[in-house]
C-alpha cells in the first residue's frame, strides 16, 4: 500500500551513491523513501545531486569571493595589482637585466600571456586543495555533495583570471597586438588547465583531510611545477626533439597553446597537446573516482 | 502499512581509536631504526599496531511515525550523537540501514556556515543553504527570520562584531525557520539566555504540531519530558529503553542506566601496599534514604564515602568537589570542615562510612559530577578518584524553582530577604 507523504523534494530523491531507492525491498517503508548504508565500494559522479544543490554551491562560491578582499582598501585592485606586479617583476630581471629570449613577442606581453593561465591553474589547485580542510566545519554538521566544496573554491581563480584578462586586453591594445582567429582557442585552453588543476586539487584535497603533510607539501610542488612550465622562459630554449615530452606537464601546453592563440608563435597543438590532454584526462578522471570513493570518511577523518 | 517515517535496522558503527595516523608513527618508527642501525646501535623496532576499533553504537533499530517526537537520551559518549550523525547523512553506518521518507533537515549546530566577515543579512543566506534551504525559500521566510531574532538593527553588521546572544539568536532563528519533514535536532536547545530558550521551545512545540517528524538529542530531561511523545534510551551504543517519553525517561533516572546511584571504587586487591588509606565506594541517597542517581531539586540528597583505613595516619582527611555539567567546580568540601580540632585526631585502620548532606536549595537542574579526594594537606594525597560518580539534580516543577531556573548562576539558594520602611512619601 502506498503511502500518502508529501512529495520527496527532488535533492532527496536523488542521492549520492550511499543511498539508494528502496522500491524492491521487502523491509521499505515507502518507494520514495531513500536508504542510509554502510560504505558502498564504487560511487557515481552523483552529477544529479549536484545540480540538485546548485544554490549551494553559488552561496559558498559568493562567500569566497565576497570575503576575499573584504576589510582592505585596495578591494578588487589587489586583482589587477598581483599580475601587474609580477610582470615587473618579471620583465626587469628576465627580460631586461638576463635578456631572456620571448620569440620576438615584448617580454612583458609575454610572461603576462603565460602568468594569466598559470595563475588560473594556480589560485584553483590551491583553493580545492584547502577547501575541505577550511571547511571541515561543515562537513562535519551537514550533508551535501561534497565535491560542492573544492568546485566552488575554483571561483577565486575564475575571477582573478576574468580580471587578469582586462589587463592582458589593455596591453595587447597598448603593444597593437592584432587579434588572429585563433584567439577563440583560449577557453579550450582555459579548460585543459582547469581540469589539470581541479584533477590534481580533488586528489590534493581528499588526501590533506586525512594527512595535512599535502597541505604543506603543495606550495612546494607547485613552485616547482612553475619552473616546470616555460612562463617565463620560451619553450624554444628546449630542444625541439624533447617537446612532445614537455607535454607530460599539461601546464606547458596551456601556456604555449595561450602564446600561440593570442601572437601565433609556435605550433598551439601537435604530440605535445595531445599527450597533455591524456594527461590531464586521467589526473581529473582518477581525482573524481578517488574523492568520491573516500568522501564518505571524510566527516570522520576531519 | 502504517505511517512510519524513519526506519532504522541494526544501526552500528564502529571508531578506530586513536589518532588515525598510524601511518605517520610507522614512518616515524622506521626513520628511528635507520638511523640507530647507522650508529651500530640496537634499537628494538617499534611498529605501530592496529589501530584499536571501539562500536560507537550497535544493533540500533526503530521506527518513528509521521508526526511523533521522538527524544534520544543517554550519558556522554552512549553514541546519541553518532546516530544522529549517521541518520543526516554525514557518516555511513558499519552495519546495518535507515530509510526515512521525505525531505530531511539536520541541525546538529546552529550557525553552520556562519562566515564571521559577512553581514547578519548575508549570513542568513548562507545559514539557510547550508541546511538545505532555497534561495526563494529564504527570500520567502527572510522577515519572519529577522523578527524573531530581534536583530533587526544590526542586519548589515558583520557578525563578528555581534554579541555571542545575537549571534546564537540570529542563528537559531534561521535554522527554526528550516521548513523538513523530518528535523534532526542535537542540544542546540542548550544554548542562548532563558527567555530565549523559552521562545525556542515553543517554536518546536509549534513544528511538531504541523506534523513533521522531529528526533531530538538532549541532556535536559525537562525539555525532552516537554517536547517529546517517545523517546529511545542509549547506552554504550545499545538501545536500553524504548518507548513512551515516561517509562524511558523514568528509567534512565531509577538507575537502570549507568546512572546508579552508587560506585564502587576499588577491587580489593588493587590497593598497594604501601597505601594507608583507599577509597572503597560513593551513593547518592536521596531524602527517603533510598540509592538514587537522580535527586528532587525540592528535597537534596546525603552523600556517603566508604573507605579503608589500612594504617594509622594522623591529619588526614576525606574531600570532595561537587562539579555541574559546565565543568564549574561549585564547591568543595571535606570531612574536617565541621570539626577542625580532629584534625590531629589519629583515625585507625579499619572501614569508615563518611557522610554528608547537600542542601537541595543550592542546586539548579541538571548533571552533576563527585570527585574525591584524600589526603594530608599540604603533606600529601592519600587517594584520589576523579568523577566518582554522577547524579541528576531533576526539577520537578515546584513553583519557587521554576522561578530560580530563570536566574544566573550556578547555584540557585533561596535566600531570606527583609524589607522595612525607612520614610514614607506623603503625595
């Protein structure tokens, strides 16, 4: 017999992977009902449960950014200061005092190209691979999906990068760069490097809510991934030959792939951004599987 | 098929103890050993071993109906907590499952998600989604929040800069406002100044009354008495009771739980050798002289200490602090208090029953904790047992208390006033 309850609201009846319907169990009390169980070994993506808590993962998104620069006087400046700041820094001691090479691009114009993706992939690996750790508070008092947190901790990089972008724009107008079609690559781009980031940030964050030696451990590897990464330097000081294999850092053919869309220097693609797209695949596919598969822990191991 | 809500079947969940970072001392372990096998040193290994695994709760099962208020009670650490943790979705249980049916609020804390930078205003929204609400919903429910946290003044202030009382308000306001049909409710009830909780109080009273389903985890007897239709009695993780609020609540003060009244302190032979003096046992007896772990706030209790003298010790004495369920020592007391002039007086070996009375206007309800002590001041201690034993200090609603219940303090006495006349105004 069926029983008349009010509708389930719709993130109740889609779940994560913990619960399931019980519609064929002798032992339910309602087909609409949704069932608590131990561990379950292999989780979905729960992409419904997501959606069903979208609300949630703006309000954490605008709290992040609402409190970013909040009680200082420069207020959203501090955007446009940071990569402004950096390309001085990066033009007097690389490009003027050690007369880097840039492929005949102004140096300036050429490490801000390359920091503008770099700086995305860097302020999302660092904010999603905090994010359960600063906010353990709520994983600890309240269900919800929990791949909301390290999600919504990529809006940071997202609007420091929207902001970045204005500058990049001023100084392409102010060096006449003209713009060639391949300028709409940029998001493809954009895209390999946030899911280069956000694979290794899933995987960053579930490790560091157990072990915090990751938290430690990250701006480390990250500043050596910086300098594995021809930001500052053109990837033409590499030998030709070993390219392909510069590709094993997904970063290198983002930064190249941004010089190639926006002054059309080197080649934008080839062996090199195909092994980084493989690459990057598998850092973001094995980061979802390993977060999901260990998210039921979390609010135990906090 | 009736009208059951929640089913829950052989809840159990199992903790390792310990830190969890066994990982962390192995490495450590390892590192200690290579390098004293570098100095040519023997150093017995030291690996860790498995972690030790407690159940936090086992075989849990019951069924709540649409509707009912079901209370969880039980000491610290029976694993009410746990259960509820389990039943929001936030820790899977080892064994066994739930269903519940319909949309599901928790409220293990008020406040979640409360960023102290952001404005009361802010905060509301943020508060709302964490525990599940819609932005329409909270557009919707907004003013009817902001009224009853009476903090209208201060909406686009950082919370930060608020009161711990506006805070704790604007927070429980929110989470009142949390349309579920089922609420899953733990001691948020224990915070915020008596008027307040009061407010709060009847605004459950209200929930339950639309018909949704509420499990409720306190310590307050009064308010789990007030509030709830059953209720379902823990210890050490099992269920000990289950049932009408009454009976349940009835047996975890007669004493059937770990509350009892009485604790006996030492095996025999655990006492050392060198000891000269042991405690053997503490009781509550209430005003009828019957062992009691609960007391009448109206009618006090008499606190009776057995120990063992096992040779002549001169200046001794037997102590005892009387701690509330704050962790606030309210007072200490020992044997020569009354009669200082004993205090050079030898006492023998032999057994020895001490006893004293607390006067019940001292008290306000709730859960207090005996920790004893003896000792020659200033020379040195005899023996010790901390929390020796716990009572319930209940209220049983006699009018002079309801009154002092509203008041500060740790201790509630009636004291004797006077008033005269010293002039009179002629108007």
């Amino acid at each position: 017999m069926q029983l008349s309850m009010p509708q389930a609201s719709p993130r109740m009846a889609h779940h994560s992977s913990a619960v399931m319907t019980t519609g064929d169990n002798p032992d339910s009390i309602d087909a609409g009902a949704f069932r608590i169980l131990p561990l379950q070994p292999v989780p979905a993506i729960g992409f419904r449960d997501i959606w069903a808590y979208r609300e949630l993962l703006y309000f954490l998104a605008w709290r992040d950014l609402k409190v970013r620069y909040h009680q200082t006087i420069l207020g959203i400046l501090w955007a446009v200061l940071k990569p402004c700041s950096m390309v001085i820094v990066f033009s007097v001691f690389f490009g003027w005092l050690s007369r880097m090479p840039s492929d005949g691009i102004p140096y300036p114009l050429f490490v801000l190209s390359a920091l503008l993706p770099w700086q995305l992939f860097a302020h999302t690996l660092s904010g999603t691979s905090h994010s359960l750790v600063s906010n353990q508070h709520l994983i600890t008092k309240v269900y919800f999906p929990r791949l909301i947190i390290p999600i919504s901790a990529m809006a940071i990089g997202l609007a420091d990068f929207g902001i970045a972008l204005l500058v990049l724009v001023a100084m392409l107008m102010y060096y006449h760069i003209p713009i060639l079609p391949q300028i709409l690559a940029i998001p493809l781009f954009m895209l390999l490097s946030i899911a280069t980031a956000l694979g290794v940030g899933l995987w960053a964050s579930a490790l560091n809510i157990r072990h915090r030696d990751i938290g430690h451990a990250l701006p480390f590897v990250t500043q050596l991934w910086f300098f594995a990464t021809p930001v500052a330097y053109p990837i033409s000081l590499i030998p030709a030959s070993w390219h392909a294999w510069y590709g094993i850092n997904p970063m290198a053919s983002v930064v190249e792939g941004f010089r190639w869309a926006l002054f059309g220097t080197g080649e934008g693609g080839g062996h090199m951004l195909i092994f980084s797209f493989f690459i990057s695949l598998t850092l973001f596919l094995s980061g979802l599987y390993f977060f999901r598969r260990t998210e039921q822990t979390f609010a135990d191991v906090a | 098929m009736s009208d059951v809500v929640i089913r829950a079947k052989n809840i159990g969940k199992q903790y390792a103890l310990g830190d969890g970072q066994h990982w962390r001392r192995t490495v450590h372990a390892h590192l200690r050993e290579a390098f004293a096998s570098c100095r040519g040193a023997e150093e017995t290994p030291v690996y860790e071993t498995e972690n030790k695994l407690i159940w936090a709760l086992t075989g849990v099962s019951f069924d709540v109906r649409r509707g009912e208020v079901l209370g969880i009670i039980g000491r610290n650490g029976s694993g009410k907590s746990t259960l509820l943790k389990i039943l929001s979705r936030i820790t899977p249980p080892t064994t066994g499952w739930a269903d519940l049916v319909g949309r599901v609020g928790s409220l293990l804390e008020v406040g979640t998600g409360f960023h102290p930078d952001l404005t009361g205003r802010d905060n509301i929204y943020m508060n709302g989604a964490v525990l599940g609400m819609t932005k329409r919903e909270i557009d919707r429910q907004f003013d009817a929040i902001v009224a009853f946290s009476e903090i209208e003044t201060f909406l686009d202030t950082p919370v930060k800069r608020y009161s711990s009382g506006m805070h704790m308000r604007l927070a429980f306001s929110v989470a009142a406002h949390l349309k579920a049909d089922i609420l899953l409710v733990d001691e948020v009830l224990a915070v915020g100044d008596a008027a307040f909780q009061q407010k709060c109080l009847s605004k459950m009273d209200d929930v339950s009354h639309e018909g949704r389903t509420v499990l409720l985890v306190s310590h307050n007897i009064a308010s789990i008495l007030n509030l709830c239709s059953t209720a379902l009695l823990l210890d050490r993780g099992e269920v000990l009771a289950y049932g009408g609020v009454r009976n349940v609540v009835d047996h975890y003060l007669s004493g059937s739980s770990s509350v009892q009244g009485e604790t006996q302190l030492y095996p025999q032979q655990e006492v050392l050798p060198s000891q000269e003096l042991s405690l053997r046992a503490i009781r509550i007896r209430d005003s009828r002289d019957c062992v009691t772990g609960s007391i009448d706030v109206a009618r006090g209790c008499t606190v009776e200490v057995d120990y063992v003298v096992h040779r002549e010790i001169r200046g001794g004495q037997v102590s005892l602090e009387l701690w509330n369920g704050e962790g606030v020592c309210v007072l200490c007391t020992t044997d020569l208090d009354s009669c200082p002039e004993s205090r050079s007086m030898a006492r023998l070996p032999g057994l020895y029953r001490a006893s004293c009375r607390l006067e019940p206007t001292w008290f306000r309800a709730g859960r207090y904790w005996i920790s004893l002590g003896a000792s020659i001041p200033g020379v040195r201690v005899l023996d010790e047992a901390p929390h020796a034993i716990s009572f319930d200090v209940v209220d049983t609603g006699s009018v002079e208390h309801k009154l002092a219940q509203g008041r500060r303090g740790i201790i509630a006495p009636t004291i004797k006033w006077n008033a005269r006349s010293l002039s009179t105004v002629n108007s």
